[in-house]
C-alpha cells in the first residue's frame, strides 16, 4: 500500500488530544494513511482498521524510530511517483508537535501542522509573573520555544484552533500560511460529544462516580480537570481553597484530576480537597453529572476542552479573565488568574 498522508501523532496519549483524535477518527481511518501513536495511546482510542498504525514507546530512541519510518515510506512514495510519472503530495500532518527536523527531498513533499501547545509560545510571558516554576520547567520550554521557531519553515501550513491561538504564533511573524482550522466546538452538540466519547475507552469506575455523587449531596463541588503542571495554576487556587477553610466555610469542596502527593505541599488541609487521580475522557463525562461548577485558573490554553464540555453539560463556569476563555465559552463568572484574592471572592460570590 502506498502511504499517501503521514499523522504524526506520539505526543498525544490521553485528555484533551485523545479527544481530538477521536473526533478526527473517520477521517484518519482511510488506506493510504499511515498513523504514528504513543504506545499509551492504545488503551485509551479505538482502533484504526483502514489506517496503518504504528506505535512508539515513550524511550530516548523514539524520534530517531519515527524518523527512520517517515525516510522509509518516503523513498517508497519516491519510487512510486518516478515509476508512474504521477504529481502526487506526501502530506504530513503534525498534531500537537514540534515541526520535523529535517524535510524528505520530495518536491511534492507538504507538511502541516496543528499547534495545541500554547506554552511554546507564551511562556515567557506568565513566567514574568514571578510563579515559581521549576528550573527544568523553564529550561524544557525555552528549548522547545527555540526549536519551534527554527524549524517552522520546514512546515508548509500551520493550523491552530482559535482565533487567540492564531494570534500567539502570528506574533512570531512566521512565512507560513496560517488558518484557524477545526472549530468543532461552534457546532458541537451534547449527542455528537457523547459519541465521539464511544470511540474512546469506555471503562466507568462506578466506585468512584458513587464516592462523589455521595459528595455531591453534602457540598458544593468545584471541578478542575487538569494535569499538574505549572500553568494550570493549582497552586493559587488551593491557597483560595486553605483559605475558605480558615475562614469556617464549609460544605465546599475541589475535585481535582491529580494525585494527593502531587498538591500536599500547596494544601494545608485535606477537607476541602478530593484528589481523584487522572482520568479518562469517559470518566470525566460522568463526573460532571454530580458537580455545581467547573473552575479553571489556568493561565494558558490553546483550547481549553474542559470549557466546552462543562457549557455541554450546562455547568457554571468560573475561569480566568483571558483570551482563551473567551474563544470557547461564556463563563458565569471570571477573575484574574494572578490574584488569590480575586478568586477567592468569586468562589464566594458563585455559592451564594
């Protein structure tokens, strides 16, 4: 079978890129394609059965294997096109990525990008405001923000998801043409989401969903499904939470995707806190059924999945006062995601 389009995909395993996928999933099962996958990836996104599939381990060998398959399948769609005298594209589709190194000799060679990962851009920007991120945290993002900009002309197009996110990689003035591609979400329906879901795993851990319905009945809960990373902003948002149960207000609680271990440093107090660990897309469907709000301080978003969910599920929404928000939803109540006091008074103002 000759490979006609190359998706490039190992840097997506779980979450929000899952998801992505799985919307894109009739549309990358088709031969001629040929899909590159995290490992990981596999437990959680149904099988590709017209699509050939290749999956990669998370190891200090993996670029030079996906290298090695991308040179493979491009001298076979050389020959084929020396052979039949046909004008025919290579395309190579890089979602969430950083752009290739190197570009195959191949005149008719296209390669496009989707960026999904604002932090490339923009993280020099919030890290002015004295957050303490991590050395390697800094060093990690520096590099990648280097490596974006030298080797986005090897990319032919880049394709973003909001207009915020169109104007982040605009002021790196790049030569490439740029377009907002994907605004699923503007047409996005519970049902449709519901089934995109069916094509992602669908394991429920009914154990858990009936500890926070049972939660549910006793407190308000404010749900922030987020891995831990710096710019997702936990740290603030739990000294709000330290700070409601200082002040004698309770009945509240934070469900967060995130193990204990990771936020104990940041929390003084472990009745307001419910650490659940991450989960998967499925999971936090149901979670939303038995949650009064979704609240998200993060600083940076490229798209911000849980917004639209939550809007799916007619949530109430307390968010930061940016751009990105704003692309995807109409939040109930915003703040500054800098200031602890902000968010304190808005958590107050939603439960009264």
């Amino acid at each position: 079978m000759i490979i006609r389009n190359i998706y490039n995909c190992i840097s997506i395993h779980n979450g929000g890129g899952i998801v992505y996928l799985s919307m894109m999933h009739s549309e990358i099962d088709k031969k001629g394609n040929l899909v590159f996958l995290d490992y990981r990836a596999k437990k959680n996104l149904l099988p590709f059965i017209n699509a050939e599939t290749i999956y990669f381990r998370k190891n200090l060998f993996r670029n030079l294997k996906v290298f090695k398959e991308r040179l493979k399948y491009s001298l076979i769609f050389r020959r084929y096109l020396k052979k039949t005298n046909k004008i025919e594209s290579l395309n190579e589709f890089y979602l969430n990525g950083i752009p290739p190194l190197y570009r195959f000799p191949l005149s008719s060679n296209k390669v496009l990008i989707l960026f999904q990962n604002r932090n490339l851009f923009s993280y020099l920007n919030y890290m002015s405001n004295k957050l303490n991120f991590s050395f390697k945290f800094t060093l990690y993002h520096i590099l990648h923000s280097l490596l974006i900009n030298i080797f986005l002309k090897k990319t032919d197009i880049i394709m973003v998801q909001t207009k915020s996110m169109y104007k982040s990689i605009s002021k790196l003035k790049p030569l490439n043409k740029i377009i907002i591609k994907d605004l699923f979400w503007r047409n996005l329906t519970f049902d449709k989401y519901i089934n995109t879901l069916k094509k992602v795993d669908v394991c429920i851990k009914y154990k858990l969903i009936s500890e926070i319905k049972r939660i549910s009945k006793l407190n308000k809960v404010f749900f922030y499904p987020a891995s831990f990373s710096p710019h997702k902003n936990h740290k603030l948002l739990l000294k709000c939470f330290n700070q409601l149960f200082e002040n004698n207000i309770y009945n509240i609680k934070l469900l967060l995707t995130v193990d204990f271990k990771d936020v104990k440093y940041f929390s003084s107090n472990k009745e307001h806190i419910v650490c659940i660990g991450s989960q998967t897309p499925q999971m936090v469907n149901e979670i939303y059924k038995f949650v009064d709000f979704l609240i998200f301080p993060s600083l940076n978003e490229s798209l911000g999945l849980p917004l639209i969910e939550a809007s799916l599920h007619g949530i109430p929404i307390i968010a930061s006062d940016l751009e990105y928000v704003y692309d995807v939803c109409n939040p109930t109540f915003t703040f500054n995601p800098y200031s602890e006091d902000e968010i304190y008074y808005k958590i107050l103002k939603s439960i009264k």
